[in-house]
C-alpha cells in the first residue's frame, strides 16, 4: 500500500466492525475457507453474514475517505 499508515487502521477496524457484528448476529460459518462462495450453504443466516460484510466495508471506505490526504 502506498499509505499503510491510513490504510491498515481503517481495514483494521472496518475488519472489527465486521467480526463484533456476526458475532452479535451470532452467525455460524461451517466451513473455515470458501469466501462468498459458501454463503449459500455454510452459513447461518447468510442475509445477516451479508449486511455485517456490507457494513464493515462501509466503515472501512468512511475511515479511508476521513484519512487520507486531500490531492492537491
């Protein structure tokens, strides 16, 4: 990355806001591989998995967009 300074902090948290909520939702993932690809059949409730992804990218884009240095 050529700002890891601005950008590991916000993929960080944007990663925790993700984690906290399935956690919250209390999603189960039966396959520890797969990506999106397993959404349909190793997940608990997928619509759930899916609005907790949605809006740790959110977060993560906020953050970015917050942090980083105006183009001048």
């Amino acid at each position: 990355a050529a700002d890891p300074f601005r950008v590991i902090p916000s993929i960080m948290v944007g990663s925790a806001v993700t984690g906290a909520l399935s956690m919250l939702f209390h999603i189960e993932l039966r396959a520890p591989h797969g990506g999106i690809f397993v959404i349909p059949i190793a997940v608990s409730n997928p619509l759930l998995y899916i609005f907790a992804i949605l809006v740790g990218m959110v977060v993560t884009a906020f953050m970015i967009g917050l942090l980083k240095k105006k183009v001048s």
